[in-house]
C-alpha cells in the first residue's frame, strides 16, 4: 500500500482501488465534486458576507474545473478559495491518471503548477539573463514548454496578481503568455488579485483583460459580483 498525503492507493490482485476525499467509484472521475475534506463553508472569519461566500461555494462546486480570478482586499478568502481548488486539482490530476492506468504518482507535479507572481518573474528574469552558464539558475517553475508537455490538462494557480508592468514590459508579456498557453491547451487558470477588474484592466489594457474574461469566472469581493466568461452562454450572474 502507498499512502500519500493526498490519496491513498491499495492494489490488489486484480484491480486498483483509489480512496481519498470521496472514497467512491465516483473518484476515478476527474470531474468529481468540490466536497473536500472539510467541506467547504461560509466562514465568519471571512469580511464577505455569509450570503456572498454561498454564492462562491456553489459557483466552485458546480464548475470545479472551471477557471477563476478573485479579485478583492485582503481578509476576504481569497487565497483559502485558491487553496482549495489547488488541492482538488491535485485530486483531480491523480484520479485522472489512475483512471487512464498511467498511474504517475507525480502527475500533479508535471501538470498542476502553482506560484507567486512576483517569484515567478524572478525566476523568468534569472533564467533569461543566465548567459551561458546553464548549470544555474534552474528553469523557472511555470513555462509555455511545461504547459505544452503536460501528460494532462494543465492548471496554474497564481497568487498576488498585482501590477508587473505595462504592455510593451517583458514580465507582462511572459505571464500573459503563460495564460495565452493554458488557454490554448483547455487548461484551468486560477488567480487571485487585490486589484479590482477596473484597475486590472486599466493597468494591461482592455486586449488583455478581454483574454481574462473569456477564459475565467471572475469573482469580485470588492461588490460582491461574479461575471461569468464572455465566451460561455448558459450562464447565471451571482449578485448580493
């Protein structure tokens, strides 16, 4: 038996039996529920409002593989929602490569990317300034390369979305970049911001906030809103 901090996995004789969160069939799914272990809850402790944080809660666990944007000011859960959907996308990733019989018990290392913005510039800004010398720095944790040579579907979470430079800078142009390629791959972007959709949009511009919005349900703490992606049609606007 190999126990892991997510899952544990017990193989038999004939089969392969996953068992975690759910503990049912349902989780060789990879679109298997949001109910984490705890479930998710309004929370007191959050400066939202009971009736908006419900709002959110059924919005992720009825589209957890859906990608989102949090915008809002600090204390407002922001990063406890980004949290979650990062554990269940690890979830997701493993289930989905049990299910396959690919069984890589690393899968979410090779498909499920998570970093703060500002250390992924640094990093990028490293890598792009190393000369010659290769034997360091390392590569940076989230590239276009990664994203295209996922064995699954790729999912980024970025955390501090906040002002990296103006549209001709290279740190704008190496982030957008890494969203163009998710997007392109049908990958689940998840980021959270202390700006607001105005502030992003006037800070990159109306193009890039238009490549935000048609791939991502934006939640908005600062006036309780969520805008669903401009290019989905069934959709419900959430407003409390």
């Amino acid at each position: 038996m190999k126990i892991n901090r997510y899952v544990v996995v017990s193989q038999d004789a004939n089969n392969t039996v996953v068992s975690g969160w759910e503990r049912t069939a349902s989780h060789l799914n990879p679109r298997c529920t949001a109910d984490l272990d705890p479930p998710l809850a309004p929370s007191s402790k959050s400066r939202a409002s009971l009736e908006f944080q419900a709002g959110v809660i059924d919005l992720i666990k009825s589209h957890p593989a859906s990608s989102f944007v949090f915008c809002g000011p600090a204390g407002h859960g922001k990063t406890f929602m980004v949290n979650r959907l990062y554990r269940l996308a690890m979830i997701q990733t493993y289930a989905e490569s049990v299910a396959k019989k690919t069984f890589l018990f690393d899968a979410w290392n090779k498909s499920v990317f998570r970093s703060h913005v500002a250390d992924l510039l640094e990093e990028h800004q490293a890598w792009s300034t190393r000369g010659f010398d290769e034997s360091k720095p390392v590569k940076p944790s989230i590239t276009n390369e990664k994203i295209r040579t996922c064995p699954f579907r790729p999912r980024v979470f970025l955390t501090e979305f906040g002002r990296i430079g103006n549209a001709t800078d290279t740190r704008q142009k190496v982030i957008f970049g890494i969203l163009d390629a998710v997007n392109d791959y049908y990958g689940q972007l998840v980021v959270d911001s202390n700006l607001t959709p105005k502030e992003i949009e006037d800070i990159y511009g109306e193009k890039d906030m238009r490549r935000m919005r048609q791939m991502a349900w934006f939640v908005n703490y600062f006036d309780s809103k969520i805008t669903p992606p401009m290019e989905e049609e069934e959709v419900t606007r959430v407003e409390v």
